[in-house]
C-alpha cells in the first residue's frame, strides 16, 4: 500500500464506472454477442429481469480484466456491480435469479412466485425490456 | 491439469468439515462445477463462500482450470 501515488488511468475508469453506473456488467462480449458462455447466462439473468444495465466487454485489453480483478477481488468474469458494489459472478448472479433475489438487488419487481414456470431458464422467463429503473 | 478427485480433495482439505461434489462440465479437464457443504460458510455472505473455494485454487483458475464454477450450502 506504499505506492497510492501510483498513476493507474486504467484502474481509475473502472472504479468510476462502477461508481456511475447503478447496475453495469463487466463481461466477454456484448449482451447482443457474449464471447463465453458465462457471460451469456449472467447477461441473459439481468436482461431477463427487466432491470437497465451497461454492459463492458473486456476483451479488447487483457489490462481491463487485470484491473477489474484487482478492483474487485474476484477472479473471474462476468462480474455484476450493482450500486457500486460487487454482487457475483455467474453463479451467485444466476442463482440470485432464481430466487427473485437479483429482481430485488436490481430494484425492480419480483415475479409472483408460482405463476412463473420458467423461473430457472433465464432466457425463457420474464419479459424483456420493462424499463423500471430506480429513482 | 487438475482431476476432479484432487479438486474434491483440495477443497475438502482447506475447508472445515466440508465435503465436495466435484464433475468435469465438459470433459476436457479444464471446466469444473463443485458443489461443497461446509458448517464453515454459516453467518458468510455468498461472495465470501464461494470466494473461500475460489481461494483453494488461486491463481490456477483463468489458468490450468479455465471455468470453475461453484454452488455452497450449509449442512
């Protein structure tokens, strides 16, 4: 920790995206185009939900996913931040979906339980693009 | 490249009481799904218990294991 005077741009674009973003999703490839398969369950969890997000690909510069990392303190991607704070990979975030947990984290209405059967299939549950976004 | 058994055993040596359910995903040695009980992750948020398994392999996972994904439970 001697080294705070540190430029680190990179780094520093990154906390402030996170910071300015209510719900943005670090991942491979685009929400229209995920490069791994991770990314694309988590991606299809939070679109499944309703909820506005900005996306980031880290594939153009491994220095982005690197940083990301160190920002975060967790190893792999697709990272989901919500009000600027860190809440899972592609597993917590997919069974945060679930659980209606995610709905509740991302500040929009969770399905009645027991009149959604395709609650574990994010792609196939919930309509997409309800715009209900916090504030 | 790790074998499930010795992921299993991994994690059942760094975690208290725990025990693994480890498969390879897709057969290529390089993607794991585990599954690990442990009375260690009562009163942890969900980040924290997951980040106590990711924690056993530090540093091989985006390595030697490429995907490693994790469910934990309380006994």
């Amino acid at each position: 920790m001697s080294e705070q005077q540190t430029e680190n741009p990179l780094r520093d674009a990154i906390v402030e995206a996170i910071k300015e973003n209510e719900v943005i999703l670090f991942m491979k490839g685009t929400p229209e185009a995920p490069a791994c398969g991770f990314s694309m369950r988590t991606v299809q969890a939070v679109q499944a939900t309703g909820a506005s997000f900005a996306a980031v690909d880290i594939l153009p510069d491994p220095r982005i996913r690197q940083e990301l990392s160190a920002v975060s303190n967790w190893p792999t991607i697709p990272q989901l931040f919500v009000n600027g704070e860190f809440i899972g990979g592609c597993d917590i975030v997919t069974e945060m979906y679930e659980s209606g947990e995610l709905h509740e984290a991302l500040g929009v209405e969770t399905p009645a339980p027991g009149d959604n059967t395709g609650v574990s299939d994010p792609a196939a549950s919930a309509p997409m693009g309800i715009e209900n976004r916090l504030g | 490249m790790p074998t499930t058994d010795e992921i299993k055993q991994r994690i059942e040596a760094s975690i208290p009481d725990s025990r693994a359910e480890v498969e390879d995903w897709t057969g290529g040695g390089d993607h794991f799904r585990a599954t690990v009980v442990s009375p260690a992750f009562s009163g942890l948020s969900r980040i924290q218990q997951h980040k106590l398994v990711m924690d056993v392999f530090a540093g091989e996972i985006g390595g030697s294991i490429h995907a490693f994904s994790v469910k934990t439970q309380t006994p």
